[in-house]
C-alpha cells in the first residue's frame, strides 16, 4: 500500500503489516460469507493483535495513532467487507465521542474495553427519524441517579453483538431547547440493561454475514454516570461523532476500491477475446485508468482529512466532502470493474460483485450523500463567506461594461430617497437580473440601517423599487421598471458593443 510522507515511521510500519496480515485471513473471510456466518475468529486476531486500539490513545492501552492510523486499519481490513465494517462499527460506537467529550472516569472505564476490541454500536436512526436526526423521539427521563429510556432504534450495525451502544435521546420537549438544539442527550448503554433488547434483524444488501437490527428500549434504566457531556450536548456529540464517522466510512471505500482494481486487472490480463487479453482493449484500459484515478484521489482525500482530525482541526468540510467523493468514485468503479470483468463480474465468485452491492449501501448509511451534501452547502458557504462575498463592479466610462473595482470606493453621504434610487438604478446597468443585497447597498452609501429602510419602503409605495424580505426585514431590493425611467432618461441605460451599425439600433 502507498504510504504518505506525513505518516509516522510507526503508521507506514502498521500499513505494511497490515496489508501481510489482511492477506493471510481473506481466504477464511471469503468462505464465511458464502455460510453467512460471520469469521468472528478473524475479528479476535484482529483484537489481539491490539488493531482495534489503534486510535485509543495510549496511556488507555492503545496505540495512539489517531484518526490516520485508524483510517490504515479500516482500509486494509475493509478488503473483507465483514470484519472491516464490524471494525468500523467498533470504533464508531463511541471512541471518539468519549475521547473528545467523556469525563475521565469514562474514559479510563471504557477506551481499555475499546482497545481490547469490544464491539460497539452507534444508535442514531430511529423508525420515523431517518435523515433528519434532530426529530428522534426516544424519550430520556431523569429519576434520581437514572434515566430511563424508552423508544426504538432501526438499521443498527452489530445488532444483538455489540457489549456497548451509542445511543442518543430525546431529554427535553421545550420548544426554545429546541430551536437551539439542546433537547438531546448521549448515553452509553450496556449489553444486558434490563428492558433492552433486539426486536428484530434486518436483511440488508451486501450484509450477508453482517448483523444489522432494530433495537428495543423497554423502560431501560441507565446511570447518570453512562451520560457523555451533559444533558442537552447530544446534537453536539452527535455530529461530531457522524464526521468522525464519515472519514472512516472514506477509509472503508479505499479498501472496496484498491480490491476492485487488484481483482479487475488481473482478471483483464489472462481473458482473450478477438485473440488477444481483454486489457489490451482502449475500453478497458480507460476504465482501469478511471480506477487508478479515483482511488488514488480518494485516498489523498481520506488521509489529508485524518491528518486534519490527528491536527485537531475542525474537519467537518473535508470528513463530508470526501465521504460524498469517495462513495460515488467507489460506486462508478464497481460499475467499471465489473463491466472489466464481463459476466465474471455479476456473479458471488468474484469479490467484485459484493463491493458493488455494499458500495450503494453506503449512499445511504452514516448519513445518506444529500445529507452530507447539507452539511457541505451550510458548513462550506460558511467557512469560504470572506471570499464569496460579491466583488464590487462599476460601469467603465471609456468601455460602457462593468468593470471590477480594486478597494472600497468612497461610500455616498447625505442619502435621501433620490440616491437610494440612483444606486438601484446604477446596479440596474452593472447587474441587470439581480437585486441588491443590504451588504451591496451598505457599500455604496453611508447609511444606518433604519433610514436605509425608510427610504427603500418609500421608493416600494410609489412602485420605484422591489423588496425582498426576509423574518429579519427586507434583505434584497431592486429598481422597478417605473424606477429605473424615474432616475434616469432612457439614453443613460443604452449601451451597443463598437460592432453594431448605426442602422441596426433604434
Ligand atoms: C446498511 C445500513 C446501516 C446503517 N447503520 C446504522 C447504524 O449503525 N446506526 C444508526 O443509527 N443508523 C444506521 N443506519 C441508518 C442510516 O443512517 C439512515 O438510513 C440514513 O440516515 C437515512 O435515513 P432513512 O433511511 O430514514 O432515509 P430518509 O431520511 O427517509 O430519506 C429518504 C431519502 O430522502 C432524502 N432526504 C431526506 N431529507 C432530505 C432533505 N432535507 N434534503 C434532501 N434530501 C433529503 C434522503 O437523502 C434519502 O435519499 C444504517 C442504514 C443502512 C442502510
């Protein structure tokens, strides 16, 4: 496996061993899924290896090697599409939440349980709460050193295996908690608790040996001591634990996608057709290139973003914006590795077909691509908001076009309803489709923003202008076209570029 010159000499040696290791335990891996039973003595090697500590930190008996050595393991063990999200769904079932907001007793009572590879489960998704995970309604009610939970929880991962659960609740119904998302609360919940159980086991595609059920909550008493941060912090824990998640979900891909070009090309080289391999056809040379390209891109995506996470950099962009990059490249080389491989490549005796099934499961699980294409509309407008701000244009008086301005020019004073007009209809030349923003018309005169309302509401009365409002007041004005002829004659909006003739204006 490539490495990347920012790894430690200690994640390039884990790279390499792994990749050994993983080797050695596919063919067992391989025969378990045609029984769908799951190689659980694959997962104990795994544990006792100490993989599953990788990103513990190191004085809770792990290896420490954070978010990047994390992502190494997910890869090489994700070529075995059952043990690799087993080992996904252990480290999403609340390492990182406990790591970033467990007290210390939380920390030193479970990260050793994690290291020593206790399966764990992230409990989000809820039978009428999919994608919009603020609506959960399992409720949380505090009684002295308790709460007890009530609710059900769909589409769980390790199901009826995993000793410890992630669980996020509803703990208050108060209308201003919500609207400042305070009205969740995260627990950890054990295997056995009285009143939990599993209600029932899902048939999932690509799971044929992977438990995925829905879960029960039954007037489950959990300690307040089981509560990670405090009551209200859920919605916080929550997302930062799903970006945590979304970048292993990338390093899981990486692995689909570096199996389907190890199966395709080998494949390509030894099948003959028109009298010579198949690789040696531009057709499919080009789809093997397109493999090359995606997985080399999607693990640099991967790798920066856990180099971010390992830096403590906010990485809420870059964990979504690679989750959505890596899992459509990861389905686009399923469709071509397959269509490399021919008939081959539909059947369950190449690998290529399970990575075709689980790599469309992942659209959807983790938070579906357009709930990580939200995240990325909001987050990423947000954090570029200084450079998209609109650069501010002016006509050229020798060219007639607008023209960029370097600078702030000097804002007009002594404004009155008149200049008001005058900057619309000056916008009207600059950008005739759009309307001005309060930011654009700020910039142009030296106004408070109560006046600046007086004046646009007058100029709306007499039919001059156009609002647009939002709840906060009016956002956006324009000129109307009775605005436009009252600022200026016709002649000053009339512009014609120097090749059309005189006899063809009117
Ligand atoms: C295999 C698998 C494993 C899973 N594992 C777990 C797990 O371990 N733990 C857990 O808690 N959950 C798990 N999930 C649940 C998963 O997180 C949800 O399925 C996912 O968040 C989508 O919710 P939903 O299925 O209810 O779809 P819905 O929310 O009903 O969405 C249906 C469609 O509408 C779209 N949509 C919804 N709202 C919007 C919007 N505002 N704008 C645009 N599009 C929108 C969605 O993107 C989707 O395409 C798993 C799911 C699967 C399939």
């Amino acid at each position: 496996m490539d490495y990347f010159p920012w790894w430690t000499e200690e994640q390039k040696k884990l790279a390499v061993e792994l990749g050994e290791f993983a080797e050695e335990v596919m063919p067992r891996d391989a025969g378990a899924r045609w029984k769908r039973e799951f190689p659980w003595d694959i997962f104990e090697k795994i544990a006792k290896k100490g993989y599953t500590g990788v990103a513990v930190p190191k004085e809770y008996g792990g290896s420490g090697m954070g978010a990047t050595g994390a992502c190494i393991v997910v890869e090489q063990f994700c070529r075995m599409p059952g043990p690799g999200r087993i080992m996904v769904g252990n480290m999403i079932g609340g390492l990182r939440q406990i790591i970033e907001f467990g007290s210390d007793e939380q920390k030193a009572r479970f990260l050793p349980r994690i290291a020593q590879g206790e399966l764990g489960a992230i409990v989000i998704t809820e039978p009428f709460a999919g994608t919009d995970a603020a609506a959960i309604s399992m409720r949380g009610k505090r009684e002295g050193d308790s709460y007890i939970l009530n609710g059900k929880k769909r589409f769980i991962v390790s199901a009826g295996i995993a000793s410890r659960h992630m669980v996020y609740v509803r703990t208050s119904n108060d209308p201003a908690d919500i609207a400042k998302y305070r009205h969740l609360t995260a627990f950890i919940v054990e295997k056995g608790a009285p009143g939990f159980t599993v209600e029932k086991m899902n048939e999932v595609l690509g799971f044929e040996n992977i438990q995925n059920g829905v879960l029960d909550f039954d007037d489950v008493p959990v300690p307040v001591a089981n509560r990670l941060g405090q009551e209200g912090d859920g919605w916080k824990i929550m997302t930062a634990g799903l970006n945590f998640e979304r970048t292993l979900i990338s390093a899981m891909t990486i692995g689909w996608q570096g199996e389907l070009l190890r199966n395709a090309v080998p494949y390509a080289q030894r099948r003959v057709q028109f009298g010579k391999p198949t690789i040696d056809m531009p057709g499919n040379q080009t789809k093997i290139a397109d493999l090359i390209i995606r997985l080399k891109l999607a693990r640099l995506a991967t790798y920066y973003t856990a180099y971010l996470w390992d830096l403590g950099w906010d990485i809420t962009v870059e964990s979504n914006v690679t989750k959505v990059f890596n899992v459509e490249g990861t389905m686009q080389s399923a469709l071509d590795a397959v269509q490399v491989m021919g008939g081959d490549g539909v059947t369950p005796f190449y690998p290529a077909q399970s990575i075709f099934e689980i790599a469309k499961v992942e659209h959807i699980s983790g938070g579906t691509m357009e709930a990580c294409r939200m995240v990325i509309f909001k987050s990423g407008v947000k954090q570029w908001e200084k450079d998209l701000k609109m650069r501010r244009r002016v006509i050229d008086e020798e060219l007639g076009v607008p023209v960029p301005v370097h600078g702030a020019l000097p804002r007009e004073k002594d404004v009155d309803e008149g200049k008001v007009l005058s900057m619309l209809a000056e916008d009207y030349r600059v950008n005739p489709g759009l309307f001005m923003s309060r930011d654009d018309m700020t910039t142009c005169l030296d106004v408070d923003d109560a006046r600046l309302d007086a004046f646009l509401e007058a100029l709306e009365k007499k039919d001059f202008a156009k609002l647009y409002r939002t709840k906060k007041g009016i956002s956006l004005a324009k000129a109307t076209y009775d605005g436009l002829k009252a600022a200026h004659p016709k002649e000053y909006y009339r512009w014609f570029p120097g090749w059309v003739t005189p006899d063809r204006k009117f």
